[in-house]
C-alpha cells in the first residue's frame, strides 16, 4: 500500500478529531478493507466447514441434484 498523504483536522485545543484524505487514498482503503473482510469470511467458514468434511457430514452436488427431482 502506497504511503497516505493525510491531513488532520483539530479541535480548539489542537487536538486530532479527523483526517483528510485524497479520494484515490481513499478508494484504495476501501478496496483493502473489503479484499480483508472477504478474506476473514472466507476463513470463517473454512473454520466452520472443515470439521464437516473431515466426518463426511456433506452431500456431493450430484447427489443432490439426483435427489431434488
């Protein structure tokens, strides 16, 4: 990730309470936190589905198939 140009916004007493940053900053951080939260869900349901597979508590996409008709 490129280095962030930001500026920040103070209060009376100089005190940091926002940052500016430029739209192309911007859109990339949010690109980065989407590309993160996909990453955390897909990690989420290996975690959730391994434990499944490894007991064979799953059924083959034929085998639904064949039983949905």
């Amino acid at each position: 990730m490129p280095q962030l140009q930001e500026q920040y916004i103070t209060n009376a007493q100089g005190d940091r309470i926002a940052v500016i940053l430029d739209i192309t900053a911007y859109q990339n951080l949010l690109e980065e936190m989407d590309e993160f939260l996909c990453w955390k869900g897909y990690q989420q349901a290996v975690e959730e589905t391994d434990p499944e597979l490894a007991n064979g508590d799953f059924v083959t996409l034929d085998h639904y198939l064949a039983n949905e008709a």
